[in-house]
C-alpha cells in the first residue's frame, strides 16, 4: 500500500510516499480501508520533533480517519467488514490503518468522510474545550482564536448551539475573517494592537466570559484584557511558537481561571470521549453543524498540505485523500 513517512524531523521536504506492506490487525485491534486522514497540528508538531521524544525513523504520521473497515483482529466482533466509521490512529497518512477496536467509531450514512476524519481531534479538542474545561453555559460570550483553523471553525459554530450569546471569532487575513463572518461569528483580526477592545466594544465593555486559546504568547496574556470578571480562559496550543505567559495577579484581580486541555489525557476519560463524539455526530447528521474542509489534498501531496498549514494559508480543516 501507499504510505506517507517521514525520514527525518524536520520541514515538510522530509515527507515521503512509500510503498509499505498492509498491515494485519492484531488482538483487539481493526484494519480501516481509509477515505480520508485529517491533518491536525499535532502531526505537524511530529514532523517537527516538537515533542520531543525519540522517534524510530522512517516513522508514520496521522492521528484520524475515516474509511470503511477491511478486517477484523482476534476478539473482535463489530463492527463489521464493510462498515463506515471513523477511528482515532497512529498512522494515518496510508490507504489502510489499524486502529485498536474502542477506538473506532460507526458514521451515519449521512456523514461524509472528509468531515468525519477531522472530528476525532479537532472536532473533539472544540467540543470539550467548550464544554468539558470551559463549562460554557446559556447565554454566555465565547472568544475564539484563530477561530478560522481547524478547530476554530467548529468551535464557533458549537459555541452558539451550545447556548453563547455572542461568538467572536480572531484571524490574521481578509480570507479568514470572512470565513467566520460565514460560520455566524463576528470577525476580529488579532494583528492590531488594538483588538482587545474590539472584543469589548462587541460586549459592550463587559468582555467574555469565555476564551479559547490555541496560539499562547502574548496574544494568551492579552485575552486576560478581554474576560469579564470570573471568566476563564482553556489553554490548548502554542502554535505561535511560545506557551501563554500568564501574571497570577491578573487572575486573582478578576477572579479569572486559567485551564489547560490536552487531548491525549482525556483520550483516558473514555465516557466523556464518547459523549462528545455523540453530540457531534447528532449535530452534523442533522445539519446543524458544518464541517468547513477548506483544502483536499491527494496523499501524495501530503508535504504541499504541511507547507500550506505551516503557512497559514489554509482555512477550515485541512484533509489527505489515498
């Protein structure tokens, strides 16, 4: 089968399409024929070695799909040859991937596969990131940044089924702002000086009562400018290059909370997992949220589709195609 492995850490040049055997499922475990693998920023922090560990190289990214399954291991019963679903991974970048069995998921007929294979981390990270650590409850204000991403343009999208008042949406470009005007979100760009009292001004001087941040630096220590009094503020990525800088004093002065959220810890939470995983599923089954691919890449071009992430010129999520 074909399969993308990187053979160095490094930029999206060490990126390959090789010829692997398809592998067996073990024990527990499932084969999925996959339709398509979401690209998450994790993989790209992999490429980079930006977790540091010690990777045996050449080495597979990829940490969600969707597909149909091919075959069953030992011990597994359903679901069945066949069947759609979607499944969390190690290796997704590839024509088949093996997934262990609790970690694969039925779809709906009416859910397509390109949405599907993003929802596993970054549907996931925007529901809990709302819900589960930012306690989100009726009638409150939600401020999301890079709320055109991958995760963003879910999370503005449930902020509002999930009972926000106001929605707020931050990019960098013309392009991605109107893509959160579109999503129902009003737009900031986040490349001012001044946007923090944009975020007032839209919450008539009060700020939110919830911030989503994914970009960490200085743009985390200023959002602290922009949340009302016992607001909180759910910390789950640097992608600006530098982790949130944070005062205590200016959260003891507003009596604001700090959280962090970490996918792969609550991948241990399974009941939450999988509630999560639910109402996602309900909401795009009946059309109530949208998953916004903006970019499909064929699984050669994996290395094109990192370059593009790594310069943020892409919107929405981001998709590989075997």
């Amino acid at each position: 089968m074909k399969a993308i492995r990187m053979h160095a850490v490094g930029g999206p040049e060490v990126l390959r399409l090789d010829d692997v055997d398809v592998p067996s499922p073990g024990p527990n475990q499932v084969l999925v024929k996959v339709a398509a693998a979401g690209i998450a920023y994790g993989d790209v922090m992999k490429r980079q070695g930006g977790f540091g560990q010690e990777l045996p190289l050449p080495a597979g990214l990829g940490l969600q799909v969707a597909g149909t399954v091919a075959a069953l291991g030992r011990e597994v019963s359903a679901p069945e040859p066949g069947s759609r679903v979607m499944a969390w991974v190690d290796h997704g970048y590839a024509e088949y991937a093996l997934a262990a069995a609790p970690a694969v998921v039925p779809l709906p007929d009416t859910v397509d596969f390109q949405s599907a294979a993003t929802l596993p981390v970054q549907g996931v990270t925007a529901y809990q990131t709302l819900h589960d650590a930012g306690r989100l409850r009726q009638g409150e204000s939600v401020l999301v940044h890079a709320g055109a991403g991958g995760v963003g343009s879910i999370a503005v999208q449930l902020a509002r089924l999930l009972g926000a008042a106001v929605v707020i949406g931050t990019a960098s470009r013309q392009g991605k702002l109107d893509h959160i005007r579109a999503l129902g979100a009003i737009a900031v760009d986040y490349t001012g000086d001044d946007w923090p009292s944009q975020i007032l001004e839209a919450t008539r001087g009060r700020g939110v009562d919830l911030v989503l941040d994914s970009i960490g630096g200085s743009v985390a220590a200023r959002s602290l400018e922009c949340l009302a009094p016992f607001g909180r503020m759910v910390s789950f990525g640097v992608v600006g290059g530098s982790p949130a800088d944070v005062s205590s004093m200016s959260l003891m002065h507003g009596n604001l909370s700090f959280i962090g959220y970490g996918l792969p810890g609550q991948m241990q939470r399974q009941d939450r997992v999988a509630a999560a995983v639910g109402e996602l599923l309900d909401m795009l089954a009946a059309g109530r949220l949208k998953v916004a691919v903006g970019q499909a890449f064929p699984l050669e071009r994996a290395d094109q589709a990192h370059r593009a992430i790594g310069e943020r010129s892409t919107t929405g999520m981001t998709v590989l195609l075997p």
